[in-house]
C-alpha cells in the first residue's frame, strides 16, 4: 500500500528537526532515502514507526492511518538481538503478533532459506559476526509479512568483501518483502541498484524526490548534487554538477578545462582520464585520428572532448 | 548451633526477598527511565550501596526502640527488626547492580521489541529476563552483604540466645567468652552457607548465560 506523509513536522528542544509537506510513497516500491548525516533520515523512519512522535502531520498507509507496530517491519542500523538463539529471535515477532507455531515456522524456514543463514539457526543471535548479523536482521523483517519495511542502513558497517555479497542479494530479498519499503542509504551507487524512487533530504526537509533516474540525472540543485555524489565545479561564471565519468548537469553544454593523465583506448574509442580543477573526472574521445596524449590540455562538454588546446 | 544456622538463613533470606521485590522494579526504572532528579537519586543509591551496616542498625534502633516513633510496634529485638534493618540495607545493593545491568543493555532493544509488537509489560518482562543476569548478581550480593554482617544484626537483634542470635552475633560472643576454636567453627558454617547459596545463584546465572 502506498505511504503518504502530511503536513510532518517534528521539534525537537525548540529545533525544527523535520519539516516534510508532502511526500508520497509508491506502493510495492522501493523509496531510498539518501542525505548527509543529521539530514532527518533516522528521524523520518522513527515518526513513521512510532517510536518518535510527530509534533504535527499525518501518516497513512493506503489512506488509513498506520496501526502502529502489527503494520511494520523495522530494521535498525544498530545490531540488536535478544540473548537467544537466532531462531527464537525470528519467532519472536511472531509470538508476540499472535501468529501461529506452524505458520511461525514455515516463514522462518522461507526467511533462512532467502537469506543463507539456516545453519545459525541455534545459534545465539548475539554472537553473530557482522555479516551473519545483518543478514538474520533482514530475516527476522521478512518474517512478519509487513506492509510497510523501514531498512535503516542495513548494510553498514560490513567489511567489503560482505557488502558486495549481501547487495548483490538484497534486490531479491526486496523483492521478497513484496512491500512498500523505505531504505535509508549513505551510498547513491547503493540507492541507484536498489530502488525504484529516491527522496533526497538535507536538514530536515525533502530536496529531491522522484524516480532514481530522475534524481540522479537531474540534480536541481547543487547541495542535492553533491549528496548524490558529483562534484559541484565553477564553469562560465555558474556552478555545475559533474560526475567521475565526466557528465555534466546544470544549466547548459558548458566547457571545462582538462589536463589529461591517461588515455586507453576502448573499443571504437578513447578514454581519457585527468583532472578538471582538482577533480579526477574521466571523458572519451573518438579512436579516430591522433587525439589527446597526457599532458595535453583538452575541452570537456557532457563527458566528451571537444578539442584539444 | 542448628537453630542459628537457620535463624540466619530466615532472617537474611527474608530480607533478601524483600529487596529483590522492591529493589528489581526501582532499578529498573533508574535505569530505563530519564527523569528529573534521575541523577541525585543514582548518587544516593550508590551511597546506600557503601552505608556502614552499623549505621543502619543504629537508625533503625533509634526508630524501633520503646521510646523512639515507632516503639509502639514493639519490634525491637526481634527478628523482624533485623529483617528491616538487612532490607535497608540490602535494597540499596539490589537497585544499584539492576540499574546498571539495565543500563548496559543495548540502547535500541526497547525500541526493537516496540516494533516486534511488543506491549509495555511484555518490553518490561522481555528486558528483565535480558538482564538477569545482573539481577541475579545483584540476589548474590545483597545476600553477601546481609549473611555477613553483625552490626545491624547485633544493635537491632539484641543477640539474644534464643530469638534474635545469628551466625555473625554468636561469633562476637564466642570470641568475647574466650571461645575462639567455637567462634572459628562458626565463621566455617557461616562461610559454607554463604559458598553454598551463591554457587547455586551462579550455577543458575551462567546455565542462562549460555
């Protein structure tokens, strides 16, 4: 079911923590929510959930106001486990949800099964490491069949090697969720894998909203720039956003200046890397003809080299 | 010798009981809540876990003796006085191990059990059970304390033969009486039972723990 925000206005010690208008959120979808830290993410999540209260507004779930805990699936950026073995800490919700022995069982053995952690079953919960951590968090969401899952940064503080096996697997575990689900992410390349639609907050108020690729190729803005991670240049006398690759956004072709370090040949092409002003951006080139070498300075507009000075 | 073994055990069993009855809940308030005057309250607690059991003994005299407040009630030199001043005394103990083993459960657990679906007792049932093992620690202590000491017991108690004397008391006289080898006989009975009830305390506290 689709989540609408109203009118959302949260206080906290005099401050405005949380001014969110409007904001609706695709049912079945996908929503991440990026923005620096202290932007409102957490708190945003914590009103929807409850365990915050909302000074103003409303929230509702398919037009009717979210009935507290039985609608929700909530997993925290903190590992937090009672100090019992992995399955009773995914019966747990369960129990207290009134849902029966059988049917507690059938969604554990779905949740393990999806998630690779069937062999921890009778471990404790608490001694988990922190990939094995994450992955039963995860589960122990998907067990209680929510229509609205808040995942607050499920996957940090993992080792490299972790993040890029479990993010290779979440697209199938959301899909499993099969429910409107908000992801709070540090990480655009995170947001831009893993979901549908993106909201942008920055101080407590939502920047940028829309489906990712929208967001992401249209930065408005240069602060929502910089949090989807491009690098906001001076070109023509007006700031511009540009990306590692080379694109640029903002108002019109503009020209930057670029020293060249490297150049490699890919395909029908050339890919040229340097640095326009101290930014290592990377741009291509025709194959044809003798091209740009390092140590030439050369024009950059939307990713290609225009010329060489 | 008996009798003193098991006066021992009723009077600070007793007071045990009741410190962990009253004591459990307060700690677990300090300890979960943030409240005004939190802070004051926890530094008096911690206070009342270092007060001289003489101390103690000498307040609750000067309560229940016939001429003081509560010398109508006629309990001094009775076991019961000695019940209250061990409660008074093992309370303190009891608030302060359980606060602090609420405290260092993870900050999010409350809200983890919200959101499971959790119902305000059944947070409160599910964070007491987490933290039994602290509370368990903080039964061994209180009844450490209180098994052990003999100024409240003696000032309150009275030490008398066949109705208020313990283990600790009947130490003092057998030493006052010249009596060593019988004091040190007791000391061994009153070390015994103390090993014995905190191994079962700690068989029960590390069988949850694992």
């Amino acid at each position: 079911m689709a989540l609408g925000v109203e009118s959302l206005r949260v206080l906290r010690g005099g401050r405005l923590v949380l001014d969110v208008p409007s904001l609706e959120l695709r049912e079945r979808r996908t929503t991440a929510i990026l923005g620096p830290n202290g932007s409102g993410k957490t708190t945003l999540l914590r009103v929807l959930a409850g365990l915050e209260p909302a000074g103003e507004g409303r929230v509702h779930l398919g037009g009717a106001a979210v009935a507290g805990p039985r609608d929700l699936a909530y997993v925290f950026q903190e590992i937090v486990f009672l100090r019992q073995s992995v399955r009773d800490n995914l019966g747990l919700g369960l129990r207290l949800r009134g849902v029966s022995r059988e049917e507690t069982w059938r969604r554990i053995e779905h949740a393990v099964a999806l998630l690779g952690v069937a062999h921890l079953l009778d471990r404790r919960a608490d001694r988990l490491s922190g990939g094995e951590a994450r992955r039963v968090s995860l589960a122990r969401a998907l067990c209680l069949r929510a229509r609205l899952v808040l995942l607050d940064e499920p996957l940090a503080g993992l080792d490299e090697q972790a993040y890029t096996q479990l993010v290779d697997e979440l697209p199938q575990v959301l899909a499993a969720f099969d429910a409107t689900t908000l992801l709070v992410s540090h990480r655009c390349d995170e947001a831009l894998r893993l979901a549908e639609d993106l909201v942008v907050m920055i101080d407590g108020r939502v920047r940028a909203a829309g489906t990712t690729h929208d967001v992401v190729m249209n930065p408005r803005t240069s602060d929502v720039a910089k949090v989807l991670g491009y690098t906001v240049l001076a070109a023509g006398g007006r700031r511009v956003a540009v990306a590692a690759g080379g694109l640029q956004f903002g108002p019109g072709p503009l020209e930057f200046l670029m020293t060249v370090d490297g150049v490699v040949a890919v395909g029908d092409r050339r890919e040229v890397t340097g640095r326009i002003d101290d930014t290592r951006v990377r741009a291509h080139a025709p194959a044809i003809g003798a091209g740009p070498a390092p140590g030439d300075r050369v024009v950059v507009s939307a990713g290609r080299v225009v010329d060489v000075v | 010798m008996l009798a003193i073994v098991l006066r021992t055990l009723i009077v600070s069993g007793a007071a045990t009981a009741l410190a962990v009855t009253v004591g459990v809940p307060i700690g677990y308030a300090i300890g979960r809540r943030r409240f005004r005057g939190r802070t004051p309250l926890l530094g008096a607690v911690n206070t009342g876990m270092g007060m001289p059991p003489v101390v103690v003994g000498l307040i609750v005299w000067l309560l229940l003796v016939r001429s003081g407040p509560f010398g109508d009630l006629g309990l001094i030199y009775t076991q019961t006085a000695m019940v209250i001043a061990q409660f008074l005394i093992a309370t303190p103990i009891v608030v302060g191990f359980t606060a602090a083993s609420i405290q260092a459960l993870p900050s999010r657990l409350p809200d983890l059990l919200t959101v499971l679906g959790a119902g305000r007792l059944q947070t409160l049932w599910l964070l007491a059970r987490e933290a039994r093992l602290g509370v368990l620690a903080a039964v061994m202590a209180a009844f450490g304390a209180i098994v052990s000491e003999v100024g409240a017991a003696m000032i309150v108690g009275g030490n008398l033969e066949r109705s208020t004397r313990v283990l600790t008391t009947a130490m003092v006289t057998e030493t006052s009486r010249g009596e060593i080898e019988r004091a040190l006989g007791l000391g061994l009975v009153l070390l015994v039972l103390s090993f014995t009830v905190n191994l079962s305390l700690t068989i029960l506290q590390q069988r949850s723990r694992s």
